[in-house]
C-alpha cells in the first residue's frame, strides 16, 4: 500500500511550512494537555502539540497561553480555517484530506500556540453543513472561518460521562419566540471560560429515555445569572476542564429536528477523529524523543528492559500511524473506535515509563512546594498524570469496545437497564 501523498500534497505541504515559520512566535508557550488531542470533547480538543518543558521546568497552565483569540484570528485571515469545508459559507482555502493531514503535521512539528477555535471548526461547523440550515450556517460558519467566535461543547454530565444517552439536562420550548429554556449541567467542558457560544445536547420530550427526546441546541454564552462556568481543578494542577451550569438559559437555535439531536450528536462524534489522529501523532513522537533521550541521559537505556518497552512503544507507534493512513477518508465504522483504543492505552504506557525512566526523582517537583504553587509539575509528571484519564474521555475504553462489538463484529447487545 502506498502511503505517500504525492507532489500537489508535497507542495501544500510547504506552503504551510513557510507560512508558520513566518507567523508562529518565536518561543510558543508548552500546551497543556487540552492541546495535545484535536477534536475530542474532554481533553483534547487542540490541534497541535508543542514541545513539552524540558525535563526539571514547571509545566505551565492555561494561564500562561498567548492570546488566544488573536491567534486564529490570525490564522482565520490567512485562510488556514475551515480547510475541509464545502467553501459555500467560509472564505478559506479548500484542501484535500491529505492536504490537511499535511497542515496539521506542519503546525504541530513547530509547537504552535494552541489552537482555541478547533471545536467550532472541527465539530460544529461539518455538523451545520450536514444537519443546519442555510441561515444557520451563513450566520455562523463565517465567524468560526475568521476566528471571531469560539465554542465549546455541552455533552458529558455528571452520572452521564460516556453513556451520552443518559443526558438530563432539560429544555422546553418558549412559544414566543421558538427559543428553548436550559436547565441542568455540564462537566468536563473544555474551553467554557473562553467560548462565546456551546452546542448543547438537551432533553426537550418530558419523560423520555435513553436517546429518544434529545434535541441539539445552540446557546450563547454570556448570559449572567443563566450561565456559570467553574473551573475543574485536575490532579495535574491544572484546569482544562470546567463545569457548566444551565439555569433557565436561552438556547436560540436548534439543528436538525426537535427530538433528533440523537442523530445530530452522534454525526458530530464522527467528525471528531480522522485527520486528527495522524496530527495527534506527532505530538506523541515527540513525547516519546523526550522520554527516550531522557533515559540516555541518566544511563536509563543500560536497562535492558527500559530499552525493550522504548522500542515497542515506537514501533506501536508507528503502526498507528499506518494505520491511521490507512483508513483515512474511509467509510471503516471501526476505525473511530480502534484508533482511540490504540492510541489511549499507548499514551498511558508512555506516561508510565516516563516515570520508570526518573526513578525516584520522579516523586519530586521542579520547584520546592510553594503555597502559591502547591501543585508546580515538569512535563514528564504532567503527562504521566493527565494520561490517565486517556482511557476514559472521549468515550471511555469499554464504550470503545462495545461499539465495536455490536456495531461492527455484530455480536449481541449488552444488557441495559
């Protein structure tokens, strides 16, 4: 099978490279973990991957992000969003898969910031091309394109993270005006504090169950005393993640039918992998470099197992990749699930010998505890820690696996209550 892209893609391909070492600052700030995996509703939800800290620098946080919102505006003003649009409602370049695959690779290979408008690029605006209006799209998609607007995504619940269907949030129509009333909360939300609006998943059918009565909805932000963010402080120190809470707030527009947003919602999670998952790659090589150059460092790589475990997690990798090539622009029902089986347990592994790797440093900080930074973390202990959640967001790995079980092998459904 031959995995090259050919010369048009080649040229793509430069171009980029040319434009971000003319455009991306000159020393990007290390992305935390909400960079490292595009597309995914919890962590994940960036482009690209920057280098991590070098070993013994404090990881930084969110705090420490460049000005985010200038950025795509950046970016939206050169054409680089909305590569894979239909072009009807966005101004943008038009680029192929591989041709995206090509950019991405290129933007995460030289650490660019981190990118806060992939999930209304990525996510909402493929699902208002195949689901919206023509008015919904001609009033949004455009702002996404320039970089103007940011979104976020009202999915997981409490008590309802992977089982999508068990959604309890509420919305009841206003005869007035056709907008719907929100009631309920959100969890795991990535870029919440930021987002100027959030596609909700909502039950709007009283008494309904299961994925029946769910409606997609899309609800602006800044509404004081309707809508409250908090932040979810992480193991990690960081807080990638928020909460949301929904009281009464207006949701303005609905996509698809009322009591359809099952479809829609489940439409949106197919656009969350794909090219993502080559991009992601190469965050995670250069992850593995780090771990494989600090076990050369402190004559780790003596051991001969360290050596063993460095050399099949390269050659895991490797095989992702082909993988991901593979199936890239397939209809393969079972590459989704696959691919973030692979990649999830693979990460984890990483996270892991990273630590190994330390020994007993491992257990200590860059700096001394400081009440003002009690949980300070260097990019190893960071990865190690937030890796641990990568078999659980984004559909956690049983989820991953009973799909692939009844929807592809056809084997029985599992018992549900």
């Amino acid at each position: 099978m031959d995995f090259t892209f050919g010369p048009e893609v080649d040229a793509f391909r430069a171009e980029a490279r040319e434009w971000l070492a003319a455009h991306v600052p000159s020393a990007p700030v290390t992305q935390t973990r909400t960079s490292r995996v595009p597309g995914t509703g919890g962590s994940g939800t960036a482009l690209a991957a920057a280098p991590a800290a070098a070993p013994g620098a404090a990881a930084p946080g969110v705090a420490d992000a460049p000005d985010r919102r200038a950025w795509e505006r950046t970016l939206g003003a050169a054409g680089w969003i909305g590569l894979g649009w239909s072009g009807e409602y966005g101004g943008n370049r038009r680029a192929s898969l591989a041709q995206q695959v090509a950019w991405g690779e290129e933007y995460a290979r030289v650490g660019a910031p981190v990118r806060a408008g992939h999930i209304g690029e990525k996510l909402l605006a493929p699902t208002l091309e195949a689901h919206g209006t023509p008015e919904q799209c001609a009033r949004f998609l455009p702002a996404v394109a320039r970089g103007e607007e940011l979104w976020c995504q009202g999915y997981s619940e409490p008590g309802a993270g992977s089982d999508l269907a068990g959604v309890r949030t509420a919305a009841v129509r206003d005869p007035s005006d056709g907008s719907y009333r929100v009631s309920g909360q959100k969890i795991w939300t990535s870029l919440a504090r930021d987002a100027d609006w959030c596609f909700v998943l909502a039950r709007t059918e009283p008494g309904s169950r299961r994925h029946h009565g769910l409606s997609f909805l899309l609800l602006p932000m800044d509404q004081p005393g309707a809508v409250e963010v908090r932040p979810i402080r992480q193991m990690s120190g960081a807080a990638d993640f928020n909460e949301v809470f929904f009281d009464g707030a207006r949701a303005t527009e609905l996509v698809g039918a009322e009591g359809g947003g099952w479809q829609v919602a489940m439409a949106l999670l197919g656009f969350e992998r794909g090219v993502s998952t080559l991009v992601q790659q190469i965050g995670f090589t250069r992850e593995w470099e780090e771990v494989a150059e600090a076990a050369r460092r402190n004559n780790a790589l003596h051991d001969p197992i360290i050596r063993q475990q460095l050399i099949r997690l390269w050659a895991e990798l490797r095989t992702m990749r082909w993988n991901a090539l593979r199936t890239l622009g397939t209809a393969d029902t079972a590459a989704p699930s696959t691919a973030k089986l692979l990649w999830a347990g693979w990460h984890q592994r990483l996270g892991e010998l990273a630590m190994t790797v330390r020994g007993p440093a491992a257990a200590t900080g860059p700096r001394d505890w400081r009440p003002e930074t009690p949980y300070e973390l260097d990019a190893a202990q960071h990865l190690f820690l937030f890796s641990r959640a990568d078999t659980i967001y984004g559909g956690s790995d049983e989820v991953q696996r009973t799909i692939i079980a009844e929807r592809v092998l056809g084997l029985p459904k599992e018992p549900r209550g």
